[in-house]
C-alpha cells in the first residue's frame, strides 16, 4: 500500500447559526424512528470538486464562502449545531438539545493529493480518502461535523468537502436537504429547497421515545470489519444497462414477472454480481440477505408528514435468497435477486411505521446479521441528487459514502455520466474487490449480448 499522503490541519472553528435559529434553548426528542440509530456509526460523504483556474486561484475567498454560507444553512438547520444528549430525568429517552452559542465544528486543512486520482471510479485506497472525513464521536455528543480540504497534489487544484452526520439527528432525505439548503446559500441564492419542518409531534409515537427492543449495539451496526487494504470503487449502470436487466428479467419471469423498476434491476444486478463474486456462493444453498431504507413519510397514518420534515423517517425493507440462485449466471440469478427486492418491496410498502413496527424490523435485522449467511444493504438514494451540491464552482468530480467502507454497504447515487443511470460504490479488500470488478464488466457484457 502506497503512503497515505499527510493532512495538514489550518483552522478549527466553530460555525454557529445564523438566522432564523431560535434565540433560545430548544430540544427536539427522538421519537422511534430516530432511536434506532443511536449506536450506529456516523455518515460520512466526502464531495470533491475540481477547482479550474478561473475559480481556484482565490482558495481563501472560496473558502470564506463556504464557512458563510454553512452558518446560513445551520440557521434553518439549527438542531446540527446542537447535541444529542440523554434527557433529563431519564435514564432511555434522548433528544437533540440545541442552545445559543452551540455550533459546527469546521475544519480546513490541506492534503497532498490529486482531485483526479481520489476521484476517479477505479478502486482506490480507503486510507487515502479518510483524512478528509471529520472526526465525529459515536454516541451521545455532537452530530455534524465538516471539514473543507484543499487538494494540492497533481496538475490541478481540487477541493473536498467532508461531512460526518450521526444518523440518530436525521436521515437521509433530511441531511441532502440540508446539504442542498447550504450550497444555495453558497452559490446563487437560488434553487434552495423549502425550510425543514421540525414538528416531531407529526410522527405519532405513543412509547414516547422509549426503544420498546433492545438496541443494535456499534459492532452489529457495522456488518463488516475494515480491512487494512481496504478499497473503494464506483461501478456505474447506464439508463440502457438497466433498460437490458428490466427486459431480461421480464422474458425469463414469463407470465408474471416482478415489477422491475430501475431501482429493483439496479439492486438485483449488484447484489446478483455481489453473491456471483464470493468464493463458496455458487455451491451454498444457504440463504443471504438483503436490506434497504424505504421513506415512510407519504405513508404515516392517520396523514402522510411533509417531505420537509426533518429527522429519520425511514423503515426497513428486507428479503433473503439462497446463495447459489442469486450466484447463478444469466437471467437466472438476476431474476432471483430482482424477484426478491421487488417482493420486499411490495411488503414493507403495507408495512406502517410504529415503535411495535420497527422493534421487528430491528429483530429481523439483527437474526439476518446473526444467522452467518451474510447481509448487504444500502447508503443513498439516487433521488437526493448529491450530483446538483454546487457551492458556486461547479457540480462534484465524485461523491463517496466513506462509511460504507465499515458498514459493508451499497451507496447508491444517480449517475453523473449518464441521464436515468445509476453508480453504485463498493467497499472491499483487494482480492474481493478483484473479483467484484470481473463479475460486474462480464454481467454488463452479457447484458449487450441479448
């Protein structure tokens, strides 16, 4: 492994928000959503972007804009500046505690190393992009914290904008939000998305905050342990790619195929391609599992929550399948694995989010993690769009979720080469990673055969 290029720390600061936060202390409890994710470790995006010489060479007013335009940003989004904290009074109830003078921790520093290389979709040393993760601690504490690296090596100048989030504060749909509502502040003013709604009392939770299951602990959160070597990759699906699997899928399913729509055939390939690379998959029957977010918000009863509510309001969707049908080659193991998505799909939609609904889901989920056959599941969405986060200097070269690398998660983000594809990022130790690699080019050329 080549050395791992030296960061150099300029300025730590703290970034308060500015208008329209609360002049005094508020709190927003967690409701049973959000405690779910109290132990997990933190979401961790690393944005870079190339900086062209006409936007480049004033790096200081670039990044007196962007720390600007952050406490902007926090002023709609003030809990990010606050802390989680057990509530007072209480030994199992937790709420985000936001006061006065609270704020993000902002860090700018500079690393020895090319925008195009860490960029690129090649496999590429996790090592060597975690120096420009923020350092945020796992549990109660603050829940964001960001930092701003200027990239010095090769023949151009680059920038990478890290984030680390705990998941407890908001999910997803929430943090993108946010993330779009800062880089409108830092560009044009325009094109921000609509205020967040903070009302937690739109969530009916009757136990109140209080887990009604025992929570994961950290190390059932991370589903993998980090290897040394560790390697991340980006593999893309373009819109035909996934035209091909939808259509393949159909004419081998006959008379009822599933409803393939792009985010099943995306799945259903990588985790086909995923089962196809290990070792001993083509010969076990043993059943693997599969798991992903599904919003709930357009689902709450007795009324659908605004898609501006923020916080986590996602559940569980999740199937398993033997090994060696999704291993199979062809249309034969990307109809099992589509089959399956499409059916956990179809159920998890009938399935309403409650603390009595998701104490299962964590159930379920921690007996997959437990039963040796494996788990993948998924970080992102590609309707986040993290491709339109311009700060004013142009779209991202690369957004990478560098927690996947200790989740063992599929991110998932809309592609930035192609309309109505997809790229999928990858996280394995380099033999695994080998092998990933082959069964993806020979699927996508199998794909073009038919």
């Amino acid at each position: 492994m080549a050395p791992v290029p030296e960061l150099s720390v300029l300025e730590s600061a703290v970034v308060a928000p500015s208008s329209p936060a609360p002049e005094t202390t508020c709190s927003l409890r967690l409701n049973f959503f959000d405690v779910f994710w109290l132990n997990s470790p933190p979401v961790e995006r690393v944005f870079f972007y190339r900086l062209t010489p006409g936007t480049g060479d004033d790096i200081t007013s670039i990044l007196s804009n962007i720390k600007s335009s952050l406490s902007q940003a926090l002023g709609a989004f003030y809990p990010l500046a606050g802390r989680l904290r057990l509530t007072p009074a209480t030994d199992d109830r937790y709420e985000l505690h936001y006061q006065p003078g609270d704020g993000v921790t902002f860090t700018v520093a500079e690393y020895e190393a090319d925008v195009d290389e860490l960029a690129e979709d090649e496999p590429t040393e996790v090592a060597k992009i975690l120096p420009l993760v923020p350092p945020l601690p796992v549990g109660v504490g603050p829940v964001l914290s960001v930092q701003a690296t200027v990239l010095r090596g090769g023949r151009g100048r680059g920038l990478a904008i890290g984030l680390a989030l705990h998941h407890a504060a908001c999910d997803g749909a929430s943090s993108t939000r946010f993330l779009h509502t800062w880089a409108a502040a830092a560009g044009t003013g325009t094109g921000a998305p609509p205020p967040p709604v903070m009302d937690r009392t739109l969530v009916d939770d009757p136990s109140g905050g209080c887990p009604l299951y025992k929570l994961l602990s950290t190390d059932e959160m991370e589903y993998v342990k980090m290897a040394d070597d560790q390697l991340v990759a980006t593999f893309t699906l373009s819109k035909e790619d996934i035209q091909r699997v939808k259509d393949v899928v159909v004419a081998a399913a006959g008379a009822r195929p599933p409803r393939c729509t792009s985010l099943v055939a995306t799945f259903g390939f990588i985790w086909s391609c995923y089962q196809r690379s290990k070792d001993d998959a083509a010969s076990s029957s043993e059943q693997t599992h599969f798991i992903f977010p599904i919003d709930q918000r357009s689902r709450m009863k007795p009324d659908p929550i605004p898609d501006e509510y923020f916080g986590n309001c996602v559940g569980a969707a999740m199937e398993a399948a033997a090994k060696n049908q999704l291993a199979a080659a062809g249309a034969d193991g990307l109809l099992a694995a589509c089959t399956a998505i499409a059916a956990a799909i179809e159920r998890a939609v009938g399935e309403l989010g409650s603390p009595e609904k998701m104490a299962l889901w964590m159930e379920r989920i921690r007996e997959a993690s437990a039963s040796g056959g494996g788990v993948l599941t998924v970080a992102g969405s590609p309707r986040f769009r993290v491709y339109d986060v311009d700060f004013g200097f142009g779209r991202p070269a690369k957004v990478e979720i560098v927690s996947v690398a200790r989740t063992g998660a599929m991110a998932v983000a809309e592609s930035r080469q192609s309309g109505g594809g997809m790229e999928v990022g990858m996280s394995l130790p380099p033999a695994g990673m080998q092998r990933f690699q082959t069964c993806f080019h020979d699927a996508i050329t199998w794909l073009h055969q038919q």
